[in-house]
C-alpha cells in the first residue's frame, strides 16, 4: 500500500491528459476526481478488514483488503507434491516433533481460513547451518497471501519510524532481519500482541489501522531475540540439518517447490489444503508449544541466582572451570555463599555480566519459593544449616520460571 499526500496524489497523474470539463477548461484527472461530488473518498481512512469484501467502502473507510494471491486447486492429500512440502515440514521444520508439526499446522491453517483474526505468537525458525530448507518451506506460504505477504531482509521496514508498508500485511517472513536489541524487542512483542498498529510514511501524519499481521522470523544466529522467563509470545523452533547438503533431497523438494508458472499450481494446492484443514471451532494462536529450544533461549537471558540454581538441579554440583562442589542434601549457609561467589567470579570472568553483583540473598529467595530451603536448628542454637533437596524440585524450579520440563534432559529432540 503507499501513502500519497494530495500534491504528490496530483503528480502522480500528472502525466495523463488533462480532462476538458465543462467551459472548455482543462483539470489534472485527480484534481478533478477529488472535488467531485460522487467521488467515493474514504473519508474516515482506510482499513484492512479480511472478512469483508475486497476493496470495498464500509462506513467511510476503504478496505485494503484485495483477498489471497491463488485460487485454489483441489487435491488430495496424497499427492506427490503436497505430501513431500508436508514431510519436510514435519521432519525437517519441526524436527520430527508431532505435537509441533500439528501446532504448525493450525497455525497456518487459521492464516488460511481466519484472517481476519489475530494470532498472539510469532514463529521462530532457528539453524545454525545455512541450507536447511527454512526459505523453501516459507515462500509458498508468502506466494499464497499475494500483496498481502511479504519477505523483509531489513528489519527497519517492519521496525522503524517510517513503516507504512506493512499496512495492508497478513504475513511478514523477516530473514535474517532481525537484531536482538531492547528497542526491537520491544517493537517485535507489540507488533505479536497489539491489535492496533500504528504507521507512518516521511511527510504524512501517523494512522492507525488494525493489525493482523503474523510474523514468522528466521535466523541461522545464536541469540536473535531478547527472552525473558515469562515469555509465551514465541513458537521457538530448531531446524534440523540432517538433509543439509543432501543433493538428492533438495531436488526432489525443489520438484515439489519448482519455479514460475508451476509454483503458483503448487501454491494452489497448498492453498486448498490449508483451508479445508480440520481446526477447532475457537482456535486462535496463542499457546504455543513451550519447546526446548525457547526454553534454552530463556536460560540464556536468567539471572545469575537462577542460573547459579539451575546449574545445581542439573548436574548436583558445580562442575565448572570456576570451582567444584558436591551438591549435598545438606549445606552451610557458608558453605552456599563461598559457592555462589566462586559463581560469580566465573560469570565476571567470562561474560563481564555486571549483574553478578547480586548478593547472596538472591539465592535465598528463590530457594524459598522453591521451597527448597529449611531452617535445621543444631542444638537449638542456631540456624546454621540449610536442607536441600535435588530431585523433586527440577519441576517446580521450571513452572515458576516458564521454562519446558525437559530442560534438564540433554538429548531430547526439540
């Protein structure tokens, strides 16, 4: 969609023969659409309404709404192409996870058949090695929306202040587009959650038009988004590369994704299946699978204390370059803080994280709510020992901080 002001509106018809309105004057054709009284303006805006007819007027506003970019082509679920693009969805995109795959599916099947509804989480396709097929799986689904789907290599289209281009978007492939900052972040998780976007071109007031957009990002970096414990706003998925470099394999994928006019006949049949795809009556996107690798993410961004415990419920002791320390049922108040501070100096050391300043009760609190922590009085004295417990608080260490239940396990397929 592009944003005109009215003498830039004039210029663009400038170059088309003026009309001869009655007196023999001669009138610029938008000059003369503008003033006339059975010009259909949308004199309140215009909006993105999926579910009413495209291009249409409806109460002052014009619908930028123009419907998918294929008609569909029936097909079997059977067929050669169709079952290929599925496979390498399944085994590939969500590394052979059933409950993932069928999570995709939903997913893509409600961008299909409810458009005009707002899913709450974005996708995050994540390898580390190029050539894992994540683009092959993607541009199908970008053809399918036409001029409402798009690949955006630069994250300031999507991000930045002048971003108008996006007005009219159901679908946005960022590849390799994205950066990790707190801004972006910030700007990513309204852009996932907010209803109502907010869009300006240089030189034309800000509006506001409602937002169905569903972001799926996809990068071959470590750490493309700032996650904190809580966050629910991601389906995280690690791609597989066991077909990477596998020439056989990608021909007969790029067989089922060919090029020009066939890809459109594939597109279609694509298009058909995910409209007829079985989904629940009020399914809306926005409970994602609680995937391992989000859950990585999420450790990767805890806090020294929390990090400091996990590492104790994950392996009973610090086994680090850092100190070593048998984690016991039993420990000293002494004994945990000359073991948090050798934590410390090791995380000083090696990722100068500044907030390794954080004192020792940090520790105690989180064993309190862990309710890890009790009170052994010796002699009725004093409390000068600590109980701990491993096994049994691995789970509750994971549901206060949103992390996945087999965070601990270290081969489990994402």
């Amino acid at each position: 969609m592009s944003l005109y002001t009215l003498n830039d509106f004039k210029r663009f018809f400038s170059n088309i023969p003026q009309l001869q309105v009655e007196g023999g004057n001669a009138v610029n054709i938008a000059e003369y659409w503008f003033n006339h009284n059975d010009a259909n303006d949308a004199y309140n805006g215009m909006d993105l309404q999926p579910d009413l007819e495209p291009c249409s007027l409806d109460d002052g506003y014009l619908n930028i709404w123009q419907g998918f970019g294929v008609n569909d082509l029936a097909v079997s679920e059977t067929d050669v192409q169709l079952v290929n693009y599925l496979n390498h969805a399944r085994y590939i995109i969500c590394n052979d996870n059933v409950e993932h795959y069928d999570e995709l599916l939903r997913f893509l099947a409600h961008l299909r058949q409810r458009p005009e509804e707002k899913p709450l989480y974005a996708i995050v396709l994540e390898s580390e090695e190029h050539g894992t097929g994540k683009s092959t799986f993607l541009q199908p689904l970008v053809t399918m929306c036409g001029t409402h789907g798009t690949e955006v290599q630069k994250g300031e289209r999507v991000f930045g202040k002048f971003n108008s281009r996006i007005a009219n978007l159901i679908l946005v492939v960022l590849e390799e587009a994205f950066a990790g900052s707190n801004d972006a972040t910030n700007s990513l998780k309204n852009l996932i959650t907010s209803y109502i976007m907010e869009l300006e071109k240089k030189g034309i007031d800000a509006i506001e038009v409602e937002n169905y957009l569903r972001l799926i990002l996809t990068t071959n970096q470590v750490n493309i988004i700032k996650i904190d414990s809580t966050e629910r706003r991601y389906f995280y998925l690690k791609v597989s590369a066991s077909k990477l470099n596998n020439t056989e394999y990608f021909e007969t994928l790029n067989f089922t994704i060919p090029k020009r006019k066939s890809h459109i006949k594939f597109v279609s049949k694509l298009s058909y299946f995910l409209k007829n795809y079985p989904l629940p009556p009020k399914y809306i996107p926005k409970n994602p699978p609680n995937t391992k690798t989000l859950g990585m993410k999420k450790l990767d961004n805890l806090s020294p204390e929390h990090k400091f415990i996990y590492r104790m419920l994950y392996s009973g002791s610090n086994t680090s370059a850092f100190g070593s320390f048998d984690w016991q049922e039993r420990v000293s108040n002494k004994e945990l803080e000359v073991l948090y501070e050798e934590f410390k100096k090791g995380l000083r050391k090696h990722t100068l994280d500044k907030e390794s300043q954080l004192p020792l009760r940090s520790i105690g609190i989180m064993l309190t709510r862990l309710g890890m922590a009790n009170n052994v009085s010796k002699s009725g004295r004093s409390r000068e020992m600590l109980e701990y417990k491993i096994p049994e608080y691995k789970n509750k260490f994971c549901d206060i901080l949103g992390l996945p239940s087999d965070i601990f396990e270290c081969n489990s397929n994402d």
